[in-house]
C-alpha cells in the first residue's frame, strides 16, 4: 500500500501597522500567530486563518493607544 506524500507546510507573514500576522498550514489544517503568539484552534483554509488573524490584530489595535504622530523632518532654523 502506497502512502500519498505530504504536502510541505506553507507559511505566509503579513505586516499590519505594528503587528505581524503569520498563517501557518497546509491541507484542511491551518493555524495563525500574531506577533509570534499562537492564537487558539485551527482554521479549515488559510483565508479563514487569514481573517482570523486580522480581526486579532483588529481588537490589539482597538485595545492600545494610538501611535504617536511621525515627527516632522527637519527644516532647519528659521531666521
């Protein structure tokens, strides 16, 4: 009886504001980390992990305080 081989796992990484969202898996099995943290259970597509993961990061970013504003370049002393 042959074995069908496996498939490799794949692993995709977006960067989103501050926040790193990976999607790990291959199959019918996919799981997601944001900022190197596994999040509970696994997902049937990566899409599903995919969402999964953006609305973690969704709620962190609605959970912290702003970022500060980009300081403005230097234009030198005025005289």
């Amino acid at each position: 009886m042959s074995r069908k081989p496996r498939e490799a796992p794949m692993a995709s990484m977006f960067q989103i504001g501050r926040h790193v969202l990976q999607v790990f898996g291959g199959g019918r099995k996919w799981v997601v980390a944001v900022d190197g943290v596994l999040l509970r259970g696994w997902h049937s597509s990566s899409a599903d992990a995919w969402s999964a993961g953006v609305a973690a990061v969704d709620l962190l970013q609605r959970s912290s305080p702003p970022e500060p504003p980009a300081a403005a370049p230097d234009a030198g002393t005025l005289t």
